[in-house]
C-alpha cells in the first residue's frame, strides 16, 4: 500500500494552537503592546501626569518643550503632556462603546436576516443600505445641536449606524456556511439552529467579523476624534481631538501642538487595525468557509516533492517519423516559501505525431495538466521551466513563440465549460473577436465564420444561439462553442484538458464523437487529458500514464490495455469498475 | 415507465419506504410558481441492501437523499423511516431519527468544519443525539481503524487531509452512532480513479461487517453497479426504471437507461468500439 | 431594466423622506432648547414663551413636520433663526466648495485607485504592489483633519506653495481654484487609499479566473484581454464600493473644510450646531441626503448597464 502512504507522508506536521501562532506575529505583538501601554496609560493617569491637565499657567501659552512642561504648553498654558495622558480616556471608552454596539447590532441583524427567511433578510438589507446612504458625521452634528456633548450617545449612535457594514458581512458570510455541507451534516445529525449558529457558522466567521471590527473601532475614533475637532466634544474632559482643534487654532504660533495628539491618535488607531489583522491570521484553520479551497482545485493537488520509488522516467517519444510537438526531459517547478523549488513535472518527454491522438492519464498531482499548460505557454506567472525543451514542427518553442503558436497552430479546449467564458459578453461574439483580432477577418466575415463554426459543432440554432450569454446556455453547448473557439483557426495541434469531465455522460458520449469527427476531418493531432481510461480506449492512438510529475508508462492504446507494464498503470486499470461483480441482496443475513 | 419491478418491494422487513415523494424548490424569480425537482418517487431500502439511486444533472438524485434527511420540504408523498412518517419532521423528532440516519456528502472539501478538531467533527453526532459520549470516545480508536485512518488523527484539523482522507473522516462521522441507513450522496465523484475504488471497498466491507444500509446516488452507472444490490434510475425528477442491479444493467427495460449504459465509453478499444457503433445505431444525434 | 431603476428611485425617495422625518423629530423634539439658545439664558418665562410661539414650536410636532414639509417640497425651507436668510440660499451658497471638494476628490481617488491598482494586480508581489500595501496601511489609519493640518503645516506654512486658507470659486479663476482645492482633496484621498488594496484584489481574483486563460489560449494579447475583458468584469465591485466611500468622502470634506477656511456645508452645519440654527442644519441634513441619493442612482444606472443580467430583464 505504498500510496496510502504517500498520502500521508505530506500532512505529518500538526498546527500550532491559535494564541501561539498569533504570538509570532510580528506586526501583532508590537501592535499589542502599543495598544497596552496606551490602555494602561489611560488608565494610570491620574498617577502618571506629572501636572494637572486643567490647569492654566500665563507664561506657558504656547510655549515650546521646556524643563517645567516636557512637551510644552497649549494655547491656555496647559502642559499638553498631562493632557495627552489623560486624553486616552475619553478615546478609548468611544472605542469600546462602538464596538459593543456594532458586534451586537450587526452580528444579531446578520444572522436574523440569514435565518428568518426572505422577508426579514430583504427587510434588514434595505434598512442597511439606508443607513449606510447617510454619512454620519453630519447625523452626529445634528444629534450635538439636539442634545449636547454626550460622548456615549453620539458613540451608540454611531455604532448604529456603521453596523450595517457588520450586518452585511455576517449575512453573506452566515448564508454561505449554512449552505456548507457541513453545516447540513450537523442538521442531519439533529443539531439545532442556534447550537449550529454558535458551534459552526460563528467559530468560522470570527475572523473576518473580528477585522472588521477592528477597522470600524478604528473609524469610531477617527470620527469622534472629528467631532472634538469641530468644537463638539466634551467641554469638561480632555480629549486628544479638542486638543487638536487648540493647536490648530494657534497653528502660526505653535505647530508642533498639532503634532502630539495626532500623533497618538494614529498610533492608536493602527495598533487596533494591526491587532484585528493578526488575530484574523492567527485564526487561520478557521478561516473561512473552504470555498478558497475548493477554488484552488476541483481534485486535491499536492506538488510531488518526495522522489517516488517507481523508477526512472519512461518517455513517451515515437520514431515514427517527424513529431508535431516534442518535449525533451521537461521539468517545471514552482518556488516554495523556504526559497526551495518543488517539483511538478520531473523529466517528462514525449511526442506527439502529426495526426494522432495521444492520451495522457493520470490522477490528479500526476503534472499532467502543467505538462500541457507548459506547451501552450499558459503556466502560472511563479512557475519556472527548470530544465528540458519543447519543440514545434521541428523549431524550438521560446517565450514569442508561444504567442505565435496559440490560437493559430495550437488550439486549446478547457475542463468546465461554463467557467471558461466571460460571463459579460455574448457567446457568439466570444467567439468570433478572436478570429478579428488573429486571424485578421472583417467583423462580417468573422459573424459569418462564427455561425458555420456554431453549426459544424452541432448548435441546431446558430443565430439565435449566437446572441445568448453564458447564463443562458447549458454546459454541454457551451463547451461546443469552447471547442468552435479552438477550431476556428484550423490548428494543426488540439490541447483538450479532461473536455468531457464536467458534462453529463449522454452530452460526453457526443462531444467525444464531435471530437473524433473533427480530427478526421482535418487531420489534427490531439493531445487530450484524461483520468477516464474509457475515454482513452475511445479517442487515443496512443496513451501516456503519469505520475508524481513522470512519465511511468507510454504505448499504443491497445498495448496498454491488454499488457500494461508498471503496476500504477495496472492499479488505475483495475480501478475503473469495468470487471466489477454485481452484489447480491442476502435477506436476514445482515445483521 | 417500466411497470415489471417498481423500487417497491414486497417483504415486511425494511428500513424505509419513499411512497409516491413529490419536492419543489421555489423559484428564484418573485411571483413564479415553485419549480418540481422530484414527481412521485416511490423507492423502498431493506436492512444491510444498497440501493443506487442514478441519473444525470436534474435528475433529482440528490434531491429524494436530502428530503429524506429533512435538508429538503416534502411537498406530496410520504417517507417511513423505521416504520415512522418522517416527511417534514421537527428539529426535535430528527435529533431522535439522526440515530439511525446519517450522510457522507459529495464535497470533502465541505464536509468537515475547517475550525474543528478532527475528534469534535467526529464526535458531534452524539453531541446532538444524546448519546453516551464516554463510550462513544472509547469507539473513537476502533472507528479510525474501521475507516483506515492513522491514531494521530484526532487532535488535527481538517486541512491537513487529502480528499479521501476527508471521507474517511466523513464516513467515522456518519458511523459513530452505529447508524441503520447512510445517504451516499455522490461520495466519491470528486475522488481520483484508485480512491474512488478504496472508499467504495470500505463502503462494502462497513455495509459487510455492520449490517447498516446506503442509500447510494451517483451519475456514473459503473460506479452504482459495483456497491448497489438493487437501482433506481431518475430523469429530470421521475423514475425511469428500477429494480435488480444485474437485471438493470445487462438487461435494461428503458430506452433510457440503455442510453446510460452505452453513453458511457469502456476501457477496452476493442469493445468501445463496437459499443460505440450499437450507441450510434441506437441513438443517432 | 427600467423597472429596476424605478425601484431604486422608489428606494431613495422613502429614505429621502425617513431621514428627514428623523431628523426633524430629533431636532425639534426640545424646543425648549432650541429657544433657549436663541433669547439667551436670561430670558424672562415670558420671552421664552412668545418667542416659542413667534416661531410656532407650540404646536404638536406632527403638525410643525407637516407644515415644514410642506413648504419644504415647494422649495421653501424655511429661514434662518439667526441671520434671516432663506435656509434654500444658504445652503446653495455652500455648494460650490463642498461639491467642488466632494466631486474632485471622488474623480481624483477613482482614477489612483484605479491605475494603481490594476497595475499592482498585474505584478502582484512586485515592487509597487507591496509598496502600494505599505502606503496605503500607513495613511489610512491617520485621522483625515490632521492629516489635512500637518499638509498646511509643510506645504502652506514651512514651505508657502499652496494656500492655507481660502476658496476660489471656479467660475472666477480655474487655476486658482486648483490650487486652492489641491491641499484639501490631497488629504481627503490620501485618507482613502485604501481603495486601491480592493481594486487590487478584485483584479487580480480576476486575472486568474478560468476564461482570462482560454482567451490567451485562442491567442489574444493581454492588453486586450486586461482593458476589454478583466477590467469590465472587475468594474462592477469597484463601482460599488466606489459609491460607498462617496460617502465617507462626504463626511471627510464636512470636517476638512474648518481646517482650510472653506465655504462649505460642513462649517455651515457645524455653526448652526453650535448656535442652535436648527432650520438650516435641517436644510444642509436634507441637502447632503439628496446630493447622495442622486450620486447612488447615477452608479445604479451605470451598474446596471453593465449587468447583463440585469439589463436584458
């Protein structure tokens, strides 16, 4: 059972508990401690002034750093230092009333309006967007004019009105992970709503609601900060806004006033910013729901680092006569964080021959779509041709004649179809730009190839088919127009990779024979990718088996099948069900 | 409609009867009529059997899975489950089913709480049920073993493991509370070819050892013959035919069905070819 | 199509009409104050009373609202308690600077964002992408007033380019009114860059989807693919998020106008906060409501122009 164990040789490192990996963080340890000594400042000021910070003193107005006041006076001869330190304050207690009500009112709204049905959900949205429709500083002036300096009103009121942003995110977020599978098994196995709500849908979306709590702490000082600036703060506290809104009324006499309390203000605000990001990252097995996961592959990919025991690589070349593509000793890597380079596809050659049909079957992380990718030019932007070369029609492959290639001699036909066109634009005229813009043909000459194209991949209505969008075609014709697309430039060479593994079997059955039709037709070549050995027995000429990035077997389709040669060859063969007995239904046997 | 075998049988011995199931699923649109994924579904699951449920995208094979494990409204029809009427049952009457009834999804990507320790995904069923979780902790380490899974697994999170890793974990989940019927929603089409063949060994040796019985949907007519005792086959939300999973597949009465079977290709040139050649006789365009 | 656009104008009609209500309510529900502030504090019983009847704050709430609101759709807003002049030319003498700060810095911040970052998208993790990153953390966390001072204070002050007080109107001296606006929009927009870590990402998500790859493969260049194809895919959420920050460089200008001596809405407000001028805080609450609603239905429109899915409904 050498592959189970490969399996797991690549997951044996377990992750670190949350507190620890947060306690690594840079950026979120200096943050923390920011953040603290302010706290702690604020807390400790009526011990940690050295002055009291009401009190005026003449021959201190304005005045700059001196021995009796460190940082100097302001504009009423306070020492602004004993200001700064009990200015935290009032900053603070802002903060945390924003953020009390925010995560109440916008994590509460948010799941009501993900769980209570369309009604409340379109009821909460449209109250949202209202409220995110008014800026609230002039709400906050208003509410002044109304009733005065209270800094917890206007910082409720605040909170109110800057949770919709909160609201919004926790809907979308909660809506998402109720639909996870996961969250049906735990219906399944009878767990209810609210348990669910706590146990799955928030241990997964606290990260982001803890950033965005962050951010908007981080504006409730801002604005507060505003507020005091305007001349609406409190009167009887200190508050680093009022201080700024001092200095700046003596900013010809004494700039550096206006320094201080921005200053720490900014300190302030991006030591909570910072924080939020940390503990977001910290958090990261929780990270969200897996839907990044599952953007990444639609089948678990691993790079092949380790050197697999299955032998040196075979090559998949032919003698038998002049190759279209050849690929000598090809090796791509991508580079890893640690600086190294991990290894896809290891020593990989092979030909294809004008004219035939050459498979390349493998499971996934076996590099065979690298390998073809490799030869349209159309790898990633951090992936690097280690070694090896590539040659067409004799002349070897460089980066300008990949673009020379593609779309003319080399065409290319995608996995799922319906991902694989610009949701945005027509169909047919995604079709037909490209035979403007390459070939060269008029806008009329370009429709018309376009419709004859349409018709000989067996669209029954190419006109109006022509003007649809993607939304509105099935997955089975919109993979007829993809492979219009790769046709229209009569290629000598089709690239297909797993073109039917989307599609149900019926629409399979008749893309893989518009396939077969079109290669006799014009005598191209096809390199097609597939995990499926019925496909191969179907449509290949010729067959490559890869695994690990290599090549382990190669041959004639009816070779392979009838004297497979490596044992990962036989294992796959032996997996296709084909020779599977029938069970039969034993009743009361069972237990 | 083949009239010869229904998914209906005769024995009093069975863990669920679908009688005449009809779902809807309300359309997006505002003001438009709901649409019917699923018309009078009759389907019936003995202990220990496997039943395939086959067909394409709309057929509504995942459909009659979820209603019957009240991820769906049933709209007409009934479902017995352990001799009781389960359609659109409360939250508080499922956690008393969820004994006897669990699924493994098709996504292992989605199955498994990214946030959650190996040990509380598996453990959660009892967690709701009420179970004992002290004897279902003692379990933990032979459930790993029965589902191939190594010791150290418990304490790790989900992103550590490879897809058919995940089902395996899956599949503990799904058995812990020692469970009379498992819903097999398309559980390995998102699996490679030698996975997809390990999972469904497991699947029979689990269904061998335990006795318990699937309900087993998947579109790939190959992988449906190698664990079902006996198959349904759907199209856009009806039954085409069913019955005994040889007679079915060597013998089908339904031109529909025949189209299945030939649509998809063997591996074997030589007989694919003729294959190919009696589908295109059959099913010109 | 059209019937979504009606739905929307419908949408900010009832919002227009709520806010209103509100802030009436909430202005008008001491008027006790209100007077208060306008006869001083040692007004006799008497005064306060007949100058609470002079201005009709006797009468139950509802029907004040009802005969504010009416006069208000005809266009009379009612005048000020203090200077007496129609709250209507008020306000509109204090649209020039908002809207000229207000509407310069929205284009200013969409065309970086924008540019920067499409083309940090393009070489993400290159040099300007991670400096872009720094930058943008970096200004975004200072609060926009005193990033506006400490600009007076080196590019007005120390080094005398630009002007730090003072508002040229447009009409009078282009070039002069540039310069008047340049400082404030700088501080305004530099607050705001954050913008452009979203339009990065939004493209770059973009750039790696799926059919990005096949058009490369039937062999159109990347300009081509970038301006017609990723770039009006990724329109969509940068136009509504653009829409959203209008806001927020709303609410930035109303402050940044006290730091430069600006003509605006924002001092306006800010006065009649502080003098209990309660008809013209209501004018500018229900002028800055409506500059916003139309500015939404303008990016609605645009948005749903571009949806297919929407336009062809």
């Amino acid at each position: 059972m050498s592959i189970e164990v490969e399996e797991l040789t690549e997951h044996t490192r377990s992750r670190p508990g949350a507190l620890r990996r947060f306690l690594r963080n840079p950026l979120g340890i200096v943050s923390s401690v920011a953040l603290l000594l302010i706290i702690v400042m604020s807390i400790a000021a009526p011990w940690l002034a050295p002055l009291d910070p009401t009190a005026p003193a003449l021959d201190q107005i304005n005045s700059g750093p001196n021995p009796t006041y460190a940082l100097g006076g302001d504009s009423a001869g306070r020492d602004v230092l004993s200001r700064l330190i009990w200015g935290g304050r009032s900053t603070l207690y802002g903060a945390a009333i924003v953020i009390v009500v925010t995560a109440i009112v916008g994590i509460v709204t948010g799941l009501l309006a993900a769980y209570l049905g369309r009604f409340t959900d379109i009821a909460l949205s449209w109250i949202s967007d209202a409220l995110l429709a008014i800026p609230s500083i002039i709400v906050l002036i208003a509410l002044y004019a109304a009733i005065g300096p209270y800094v917890t009103v206007s910082m409720v009121v605040f909170g109110l009105l800057i949770s919709p942003f909160l609201y919004r995110l926790v809907r979308t977020m909660a809506i998402e992970v109720k639909n996870e599978p996961f969250v049906e098994a735990a219906q399944v196995a009878g767990l209810g709503t609210v348990r669910i709500v706590f146990r799955h849908v928030l241990a997964v979306i606290r990260g982001p609601i803890i950033v965005m709590l962050a951010d908007i702490a981080a504006t409730g000082i801002g604005i507060q900060a505003s507020l005091e600036f305007l001349g609406l703060g409190s009167v009887n506290s200190v508050t680093w806004g009022g201080m700024v809104q001092d200095a700046f009324n003596a900013i010809y006499r004494a700039p550096l006033n206006v320094v201080w309390p921005g200053l720490i203000l900014t300190v302030t605000i991006a030591s909570i910013a910072l924080i939020g990001n940390a503990v977001r990252d910290a958090l990261v097995p929780g990270h969200g729901p897996s839907r990044t996961a599952k953007k990444a592959q639609s089948r678990l990919s691993t790079p092949a680092t380790a050197q697999t025991a299955l032998g040196t690589s075979v090559s998949a070349t032919s003698n038998a006569g002049e190759a279209l593509v050849s690929l000598r000793n090809l090796q791509i890597g991508y580079p890893t964080f640690e600086g190294a380079m991990s290894i896809v596809v290891s020593d990989v050659s092979l030909d294809v021959l004008p004219g035939e049909v050459l498979g390349l079957v493998g499971e996934s992380g076996s590099g065979k779509s690298q390998t073809i990718l490799s030869i349209l030019g159309l790898l990633p932007a951090q992936a690097q041709i280690v070694a090896g070369s590539m040659s067409f029609s004799g002349s070897t492959i460089d980066v300008r004649q990949h673009e020379q290639l593609r779309g003319r001699s080399i065409a290319y036909v995608p996995q799922e179809p319906m991902n694989n066109l610009d949701p945005l634009y027509p169909v047919g005229e995604q079709l037909a730009r490209p035979l403007r813009k390459v070939t060269g043909l008029s806008r009329a000459d370009a429709r018309r190839r376009a419709l004859e194209l349409l018709e000989r991949v067996g669209i029954r209505d190419p006109e109006t088919v022509y003007r649809l969008y993607p939304h509105q075609i099935s997955g089975g014709m919109a993979q007829r127009v993809l492979i219009a697309g790769a046709i229209s430039s009569e290629p000598q060479l089709l690239i297909a990779d797993e073109p039917t593994t989307a599609l149900d079997v019926t629409v399979q059955a008749e893309i893989l024979e518009l396939l077969r039709d079109l290669q006799r037709e014009r005598s191209m070549a096809i390199l097609i990718v597939t995990h499926n050995f019925g496909v191969v027995a179907d449509i290949c000429d010729r067959v490559a088996v890869m695994k690990g990035g290599r090549i382990v077997e190669a041959g004639g389709v009816d070779d392979i099948f009838t004297r497979p040669q490596h044992e990962y060859t036989r294992l796959l063969l032996g997996s296709t069900l084909e020779n599977a007995e029938t069970r039969t239904y034993i009743e009361g046997v069972q237990a | 409609m083949s009239t010869e075998h229904n998914g209906t049988t005769e024995t009093s011995a069975y863990i669920l009867r679908a009688r005449n199931v009809s779902v809807d699923y309300p359309s997006r649109r505002a003001f438009s009529p709901p649409k019917r994924v699923l018309s009078d579904v009759s389907l019936d699951i003995r202990p220990g059997e496997t039943v395939g449920l086959v067909g394409e995208s709309g057929s509504g094979k995942s459909t009659l899975g979820r209603a019957i494990l009240g991820l769906a409204p049933v709209a007409e029809g009934s479902i017995e489950f352990g001799g009781r009427d389960i359609s659109n049952a409360s939250a508080r009457e499922r956690r008393r089913i969820a004994r006897d009834l669990q699924v493994v999804f098709q996504d292992p990507y989605g199955s498994l709480n990214p946030a959650m320790r190996i040990r509380d995904i598996i453990l959660e069923p009892v967690l709701s049920a009420g179970g004992d979780r002290g004897e279902a902790q003692a379990a933990l380490k032979d459930l790993l073993d029965r589902v191939q899974l190594p010791g150290d697994t418990l304490q790790r999170y989900p992103s550590e493991f490879s897809g058919g890793q995940r089902q395996r974990i899956a599949i503990a989940r799904a058995l812990i509370m020692k469970p009379k019927l498992i819903v097999c929603d398309e559980v390995v089409s998102a699996l490679d070819l030698s996975t997809q063949a390990r999972i469904l060994e497991l699947l029979i040796e689990i269904q061998r050892d335990t006795g318990v019985a699937y309900l087993f949907t998947s579109h790939d007519l190959g992988v449906i013959r190698a664990i079902s005792h006996r198959v349904t086959v759907l199209f856009r939300g009806s039954v085409v035919e069913s019955g005994d999973v040889t007679r079915v597949t060597e013998a089908p009465a339904e031109d529909y069905t025949r189209q299945l079977l030939m649509a998809s290709p063997v591996p074997d040139p030589a007989r694919q070819r003729v294959r190919r050649a009696e589908y295109q006789r059959a099913f010109p365009g | 199509m059209v019937l979504y656009l009606l739905k929307r104008l419908a949408s900010a009609i009832v919002l227009l009409v709520l806010v209103t209500t509100a802030t009436f309510a909430v202005m008008y529900s001491s008027s006790e104050n209100v007077v208060r502030s306008l006869v001083g504090e040692n007004a006799t019983p008497e005064q306060l009373a007949q100058r609470t009847s002079e201005l009709g704050l006797d009468r139950p709430l509802w029907e004040q609202f009802a005969s504010w609101a009416g006069k208000a759709v005809t266009g009379d807003f009612g005048i000020s308690y203090f200077t007496s002049e129609p709250v209507v030319v008020a306000v509109t003498n204090r649209l020039p600077a908002t809207l000229s700060l207000v509407i310069t810095s929205m284009i200013v911040l969409s065309i970086v964002s924008a540019v920067l970052g499409t083309l940090a998208a393009i070489r993400t993790g290159g040099a300007l992408d991670r400096t872009l990153q720094v930058v943008t953390e970096l200004f975004s966390s200072v609060p926009k007033f005193w990033l506006a001072l400490i600009l007076v204070i080196a590019f007005a002050l120390t080094v005398p380019i630009f002007p730090a007080t003072g508002f040229v109107p447009l009409g009078e001296d282009p070039l002069g009114w540039a310069v008047a606006i340049f400082l404030p929009v700088m501080a305004i927009v530099l607050g705001e860059l954050r913008v452009t870590s979203m339009v990065r990402g939004a493209v770059s998500d973009e750039l790696s989807k799926d059919y990005v790859r096949t058009l490369r493969a039937r062999g159109l260049k990347n300009s081509e693919i970038l301006f017609r194809n990723v770039l009006r895919n990724a329109a969509p959420p940068w136009l509504t998020l653009m829409s959203m920050k209008f806001v927020a460089l709303l609410g930035g200008t109303l402050v940044i106008e006290k730091v430069f001596a600006l003509p605006g809405l924002g001092s306006l407000a800010t006065n009649a906060a502080l003098s209990g001028d309660v008809p013209v805080l209501l004018g500018v609450v229900v002028a800055t409501v409506l500059i916003i609603v139309v500015v939404y239905l303008v990016f609605d429109l645009v948005q749903s122009w571009l949806n297919p899915k929407v336009r062809l409904q």
